[in-house]
C-alpha cells in the first residue's frame, strides 16, 4: 500500500511545496503553508471530474439541447431574487457569513418553505439534533417534522442520500465533513477540496439541490482553498451591519442568475423576515433639508435602491488633511475631489473630507459620483440639498458628466418614493414616451450640474 507523503500545503489555495517558503509561490498569501499528508493519487482515475455529465462523444453547440432549467420557488421572495428565479435541480449553492447572522435559521426557512413540493433533508455536523428542533420551535414553523440527521463522515452522508433521494439537502457546515481516504483533520484544505468534490458529483448526478453552508475568515471570506467557489455553481454571501438587525444577502456567483443580486431581510424573535421595500432603510427622510446629504440610485444586481449619501466637509486641523469614506472607494474620492479643483474651481485640499453611505450599503458603481461630489459642496458650503431631489451620474477626469446604465429604471424607482426632480446624465435623459413623472434636469459638464440644485 502506498504511503502519504509529506508537504506544505497552502492552507488560501492548496497548492503543494516540497519544503516551507514563507510566501505561497501561486496565490501569494504570506505564512499560509502548513505542514500535512498528501495521500498518493487514486488509482481508479476519478479526479475531480463529473462522471456522466459527458460521454466523449464530441457535439456541435447547436446539437446540445437548450432548454430553461426548471426552478422550485422557496416562498422566500428575496431569497428566490438572489439565486435568479429559485432552487435549480442539480445545483450547488455555497453560503457564507459571520457566526450568528442567522444562516441556519434562513436555511431551515427555507427548507420548512419548500416541504411538501420537495422532499428535503437537514444535515448538521456542528450542532445536535435538540438543537435544531428548539431552533424550528423558537421561529415557529409551521412543520416541525422535517427531516434531519447529524453525521459528518461524507460516505455515510452519500450514502443516506442514495437511499433517501431527496431533493433538497442543507450540509451545515463544509468544514466539518470528512472522508475516510484522508488522514488529515476536517476542514483542512484537502478535506474540504475532496468532501466537495464528492458533494458536488453527487448533485450532478442525482438531481438533488445541494445548499452547503461555509465558515468564513476575519477577512470576511468564505474558509478554504478558493477551488471551492469555482467547484459550486452559487456563492452567497451573507453581510450584515454592525448592532443593526438588518441582514443582506448578496450573490457573488451565480451561473443560473444575475450576480451582485441582493436581498435584504429583518432578523425577528421568530426568524428573518423580508423587507419588501429596502429602499426605506436607506434614506434618512430628514424632515428639513440638512447640508451635506443627497439621495441616489444605486444598482444591485437587477434592482434599482435608493440610498442617502452624506459627507463632511471641516477645516482641517493638521498638515495632512484626511480623506474617509465608508461604503464607497476611498481613491475615487481623491480622484474627483481633484476634478472638483480642476474643473469647477472649488479647492477642498485644506478640508477633511468623510463620506458615507447610510444603513452599511456598499456602493462600488460609479453613478454615486456626482451625488456625492454634491453632499461635499453642500457640507463645505452649508447649503442643503432639497429633499425632493435624486442624483446620479458618473464624473470623468474631463469634468464630463457620462451616463449611466439602465437610467429609466433609476428614475421610475425615484418617482416611485415621492421624488419630484432629478439630476442625471444627458445622456440619461428619458425619452418622451417614457411615463416618468418627474422633473429631470439632463447635465453635460460638472460645473453645469452644480449650478442645477
């Protein structure tokens, strides 16, 4: 019988070194290399492969039968958003997020949602099963005979899976799995590359909807080599505000929807709620106009959100003023405080600058460009924004306004909330047919759009 020889392995990638580096030589990661068995190759050939889902035999496209894959909904309006329409038989679905932000709860949510339509299993390696039936009876579910096991060798799991056929199975966590071909412990980087690789053929060839639920870092990223997120077809992420009790979920990857998707939800005494209106959660709705705050729209994944942007504008008490954002990126807002100077002759380089978006939103698009251009004008000069004005536009280093996409959308959502005018992009203009009922002021350059509020 072969023996396992020793390595280091990278505990960010996987790969394998003969001897300890204190870099990684593939990803880069520093002091990431431990020392572990790496088990000789299978004989058998099987690899990380998909048996069955090719034959050899070489196709042309047009030969491959296309048809929509059907979707099981999991009455969980938000939850169905973010994975493009709901549940894909055969598909993986990886979420992560910090410990208690409730992923065991939203899971058994959703498992209570689909029973009956769906023949489903929970599958716990790091709680009891008390556990789990005092977690169903506090968010009170409306069935409580939902099956469960608690087991963490992934052969016994493949096999009850065999004989039980379900449809919709929750591993909760990855990192407890373990297979008996490896003699490292559960969760190290060849564990968990192998227990998925498993998981994962198992659910292509059954079918069966597998959720798996993953530990993540300080970092805040999902734990394990990354092979993991390209292995599964979904990765979700589940974020959430310091002392808020408002969660998000946001799509990282997903080969059956749209990525960058999200949906909010309210963590209650009985369970997470959806919040149908998360655009709510974002504004303030000051009663008087207050200096240094404009109102967006931002795009996440396929919704238009309304969201406050605020930003302070003081005199500088050192030599080096500070620039801070948070929810936005800190070099753009160098950047345009410099087209500022430049183009409309309003220096802030002997002013701290901080900039924020309200509720913990995270706004990586540039449409919040201008709106936020604005809240440092309105703070520097104390002059309030209207409460009935929108804005959005990117900013060039030519002090060119430039559009932005799916600009009639953005204004529709506006109107919607009670908005009366807008800011936007010339080319944003809507066309005349268009039905928005608000007053939209188009802009071409920034000093033309700073004069417009």
């Amino acid at each position: 019988m072969a023996k396992n020889k020793t390595a280091y392995i990278c505990q960010e990638c996987g790969s394998q070194s003969p001897k300890w580096v204190g870099q990684c030589p593939d990803c880069g990661a520093w002091n990431s290399l431990v020392e572990g068995q790496v088990p000789p190759a299978p004989r058998s050939g099987r690899g990380g492969g998909m048996a069955g889902l090719a034959d050899g035999r070489v196709q042309r496209l047009s030969e491959v039968a296309a048809e929509d894959a059907p979707r099981v909904a999991t009455e969980l309006a938000e939850m169905d958003r973010v994975l493009g329409g709901g549940l894909v038989p055969g598909a993986v679905i990886l979420i992560g997020g910090d410990p208690g932000i409730g992923k065991s709860t939203l899971l058994l949510q959703v498992l209570a949602g689909v029973e009956g339509r769906l023949k489903t299993l929970y599958i716990t390696g790091e709680e009891s099963l008390t556990q789990v039936h005092l977690r169903a009876r506090r968010l009170g579910l409306p069935r409580l005979d939902l099956p469960v096991l608690a087991e963490t060798s992934v052969e016994q799991v493949l096999a009850v899976l065999a004989r039980e056929k379900p449809g919709l199975v929750v591993l909760d966590s990855i990192q407890t799995l373990y297979t008996d071909s490896l003699d490292s412990a559960p969760g190290s980087v060849s564990q968990l590359r192998e227990t998925t690789a498993q998981v994962v053929r198992y659910a292509k060839q059954s079918g069966c909807t597998i959720i798996l639920v993953g530990h993540v870092t300080k970092e805040g990223a999902i734990a394990g080599p990354r092979v993991l997120e390209h292995m599964v077809d979904t990765v979700l992420y589940f974020e959430q505000d310091v002392g808020s009790r408002y969660r998000i979920i946001r799509a990282i990857k997903n080969r059956f929807g749209a990525v960058n998707e999200l949906g909010v939800f309210a963590m209650t005494d009985v369970g997470l709620k959806e919040v149908s209106n998360p655009s709510a959660l974002f504004l303030s709705r000051h009663e008087q106009p207050v200096a240094g705050s404009v109102i967006t729209v931002t795009r996440q994944g396929s919704r238009p959100l309304l969201v406050e942007v605020q930003a302070l504008v003081d005199a500088s008490a050192a030599g080096n003023p500070r620039r801070v954002t948070l929810g936005l990126e800190g070099n753009r807002l160098h950047m345009l405080l410099a087209v500022l100077h430049r183009h409309a002759g309003i220096a802030l380089g002997d002013q701290d600058v901080f900039a924020n978006v309200v509720g913990g939103m995270k706004i990586s698009e540039t449409a919040a460009d201008l709106p936020l251009l604005v809240a440092a004008l309105s703070s520097f000069r104390g002059q309030a924004v209207p409460n009935d004005l929108v804005i959005f536009g990117e900013v060039g280093l030519a002090g060119e306004i430039r559009p932005v996409p799916n600009g009639e959308e953005r204004l529709l959502e506006a109107a919607k909330h009670g908005f009366k005018r807008a800011i936007v992009p010339e080319a944003n203009r809507p066309r005349k047919a268009s039905g928005i009922e608000l007053e939209v002021l188009p802009a071409m350059r920034l000093e033309q759009a700073l004069s417009l509020w």
